[in-house]
C-alpha cells in the first residue's frame, strides 16, 4: 500500500508542472529526496546475500517518487520497452504448464520486474542525462569499492570473513555467485579507467588508490569470464576514447595514462600472485576448459544436446526447467532465452541484445555532451554479449542498469540534436 505523504506527493506534482511551480520547496524537496533515493538505489545493487535484496525492497518507493516527479517515458525508448515485454511475454507463455512450480513462477515474476527496472532507468536517464548519469555511476562505484574490499577481506579471512564473503573457495563479496562478484565490478572499473584517461574527474589520484582495488576484487574471484571481459571492457573503452578524442593532447594523456594504470595494475596482480594460495588457484581457473565442461555431460556437451530440442519446442522447457532436463544450468543466457522462454523469448533477447548494441555503438561514436558516459556503459554491454555465452546473465540487476542508461541517453542525445544546443565548452575536444 502507498504511503500517505508519498500519494499526496504524487497527487501534487502535476498540479505544480501545471502552474508552473518548479521552485516551490515542496518540489525542491522532492527534487532533491528522489536523487538521494536513486544513489542509495542505485548502491544497494552490490548487496545480494538476501532474499529478497535491499535493492529489490526499495524499488518500490523509488519508482514511486520518481513517478511522482513526473518522469515520463521517452518515445525512442519504445523499442527496448516492446522487446523487454516480448522478452516477458515468452516467460509466461511457457510458464503456463508450469504454474504448480513456485520456483518457476518466482523467476517469471523477477523477469518481469527487472525489466521495469531497466524501463525506469531509461526515463530517469533520457533528462538531466548527464546530473543523474555522473550521480548513478559514482553511487555505482561506491557499491563496487565497498563489495570488492569485503570480497579481498573475505578471502584472506580478515577478522572471520570469510563464512560471509567467500563462497567456494573464491572471493565473492556481498554476492553469493563468485562469477556474479567479479563481473559486477567491471562497471566501477570502465568508469574509474574512463575518468583517468580523460581527466574528466577532479581527484584523479582517488582513481589510481581504487582501480587496484577493484582489479583485486576481480582476480581473487577466480572467474575466467570476468577475468576476460574485465580486459575487453578496458581495451573497448581506451579504443573508443582514443579514437573519438578530438586533440592531440588528449590522446597523448590517454597514451600515458593508460601505461601507468597497467603498469599499476599489473603490479597489484603480481603482487597477489605471489601469494601461494592465489598462485594455486589462478593456475586451476586459468585453464581453458574444466573437467566440468568437457564431454557428452560437462557444460558444453549439454549445451549442444538440448539446441535440437529447443528447435522442436516453440513453448520451450519452462521457467527454470533446464534443469529438471538436464541435471544443470544452462550457463548460456542466449540458450536460456529460448528455454525459460519459447521461440519468442529467445529471439526477443536477441533482439535486445542486437539493438541495445546499436544505440550504444552511435552513441558512443558520434559526438554529443553524452558520449564520455555512453562509452563507459556500452563498453560493459560489450561484455554482457560475451558473457552470455558462458553464463546466465538475464537476472544480473546490472544489466539492466546498464541497458536502461545506454537506452536513456540515446533518448537524450536525439532531444539534444532536434534542439540544435552547442557541445557544452568543457566537452569541445575533451573526448
């Protein structure tokens, strides 16, 4: 049930717009209570030892009061919004056989929801893009600094951790996935590297204290798809920044900056490597292919013995049903797409997925006062798409995050091209 106050408020705000009352202190006070409920939103998202997640119990309220601030919908955001429903639509239609299965019925309902979730962060972003971006991304690596350090705490058991924050060995944080734990950094790590790079932020000396943190925390996972994508995240992110940079001065600091963040980094590595129990672990994880994957019933023989029933079955397995077929995970988000979800669920994720690329490749390659922030979240969709193809991803509440902003300053960026406003001079030649 809505509280009182906050349908009053939802009740007030168009008759203020209406007036044309934006400075009243009732919508200051609005104004200002919705961006702190975003960045604590926003940092709540690293927090998943729970069920349901503190991020989950405040969505809710957030969207509520953002609704109450009179957000709306931007037109060039229908797309991701017909094919996220037609991602949901799929779940349910092959939910029906299932209906007697709460675990089935439950992993429908979070489909549903999370694809809210990236719907609100693509209004929320489509005005004010570049204040609430700047705001979500530090509230974001907030949460990344403060997950990776209880997940390097937790591996060498610092003050009896480890029970908390490790899980199989690995460093895990306030996850309970390892693998989940090191691909949510990558975000906070694009967008410290991005910072560094560019000069965009004022304490710069802050990035090169927190990017070995963050590159600990994915190390001491222990997960090779993290592992790989961390690096293609960073290498996609120094390319597009190079080759979008419009002066020499700025692709020299980027040259520069970019030897002296590896050279950190590597050391930090080393530095951890040295230590034989990492030493041990890294070269377990670091071969290619584990006993678990290989043959007729690892991962990959698996994967290939249910495509052709997937081709046979328009309705899919059901939600979470894989399993009950195959004795595992699918550990493919694109084969879960058609099992959990039919022939329309499937290709309607990959249709997601060809889109949202689309719009975050323009994005990140035309020039606009949202560049810089577009090219932080596209080079993490970059790995989302890689990923996909060793683990399921479609319930990471990143992912959304991520989707939802690409979308929203694509929604930004053509309002800022009808509108014909010049590049703000702080960005001429910035990036």
């Amino acid at each position: 049930m809505t509280p009182a106050p906050l349908t009053a408020a939802v009740a007030a705000a168009p008759a203020l717009r209406a007036s044309g009352i934006g400075a009243v202190p009732v919508a200051r006070a609005l104004d200002a209570a919705a961006s702190a409920l975003l960045a604590v939103f926003v940092v709540l998202i690293g927090f998943d030892l729970t069920q349901p997640a503190p991020y989950d119990l405040l969505a809710g309220p957030v969207i509520l009061l953002w609704l109450a601030r009179g957000i709306r919908l931007p037109r060039s955001a229908f797309v991701l919004v017909a094919l996220l429903l037609l991602l949901c639509l799929g779940v349910f239609l092959s939910l029906v056989p299932h209906l007697d299965r709460p675990d089935s019925v439950l992993w429908a309902v979070i489909s549903l929801y999370l694809a809210i979730t990236a719907m609100f962060f693509a209004t929320v972003f489509s005005e004010d893009s570049e204040r609430r971006v700047e705001l979500a991304l530090k509230a974001f690596l907030a949460s990344c600094v403060a997950t990776a350090a209880a997940g390097i705490m937790g591996y060498f058991d610092l003050f009896g951790t480890a029970a908390v924050f490790k899980a199989m060995g690995r460093a895990a944080g306030t996850f309970e996935d390892p693998n989940v734990f090191g691909s949510f950094l990558i975000l906070g790590i694009v967008f410290v590297v991005r910072d560094l790079v560019t000069g965009a932020g004022r304490r710069l000396w802050l990035g090169f204290v927190l990017l070995p943190v963050l590159l600990a925390g994915v190390l001491l996972a222990f997960s090779r798809g993290s592992w790989i994508a961390t690096l293609f995240a960073a290498v996609a992110l120094l390319a597009m920044t190079f080759a979008t940079a419009r002066s020499a001065r700025v692709r020299r600091r980027i040259v520069v900056v970019t030897i002296a963040a590896s050279l950190i980094g590597a050391a930090s590595i080393v530095g951890l490597v040295a230590t034989d129990a990492v030493g041990e672990m890294i070269a377990v994880r670091a071969q290619a292919v584990q006993d678990y994957d290989s043959g007729e019933t690892g991962r990959f023989g698996i994967q290939l013995r249910s495509i052709p029933l997937l081709v046979e079955r328009p309705n899919g397995f059901g939600p979470l049903r894989y399993r009950t077929h195959f004795g595992a995970e699918p550990h493919n988000t694109y084969l879960n797409a058609f099992a959990s979800g039919g022939w329309i669920g499937g290709f309607a994720f990959i249709g997601l997925m060809l889109t949202t690329t689309y719009v975050g490749l323009r994005l990140s390659l035309s020039p606009s006062p949202y560049q810089r922030h577009a090219q932080v979240f596209f080079a993490t969709h970059l790995t989302f798409i890689l990923q996909s193809f060793q683990i399921d991803i479609d319930h990471w509440r990143h992912v959304y995050l991520v989707w939802g902003a690409l979308w929203g300053l694509e929604a930004a960026r053509l309002r800022w091209l009808r509108t014909g406003t010049p590049m703000p001079p702080a960005q001429r030649g910035a990036s």
